[in-house]
C-alpha cells in the first residue's frame, strides 16, 4: 500500500499538480505526505516546496511541486 500511495502522488505532480497535506488526505486519504515527499526526492526526483498560510486561520502549510518532467513509476 505504501508504494500504490508513493506511486499516487507522483502522478499528482508529474500532471503538473502542487499538493499540500491537507489536499493529499482529502483527496487521495494520505496522512503521510512528507515522507513520501521524503522518499520521492532521495530517489532523485527534484520536487521543491515553500511555506504557505491559511488567512483565515493563521495556520501554516507546505506546497510540494516537481521541479523537472519524470516518467511516471
């Protein structure tokens, strides 16, 4: 299951996609993001991130989005 949900996000990237945590458990139900993230880039593949904040709350929150087009796993 943990390489089906690696798998997962790297095809939400490689369409393009920035994913944050909260768009991962809502739409694919991974809790996990950063370490696939984590495990995504020691396997070479060159995703970059930044720091964002909810105005309405104040909460802060990560985007991920690959840097370079890869073929898909």
């Amino acid at each position: 299951m943990k390489e089906k949900q690696e798998v997962t996000i790297l095809n939400h990237l490689l369409k393009g996609g920035a994913i944050t945590n909260w768009q991962a458990i809502t739409e694919y139900g991974i809790t996990r993001l950063a370490r696939y993230i984590s495990t995504l880039i020691q396997k070479g593949y060159d995703i970059d991130s930044k720091w964002d904040k909810n105005e309405a709350t104040g909460a802060r929150f990560k985007t991920y989005w690959l840097m370079h087009p890869y073929t898909p796993l």
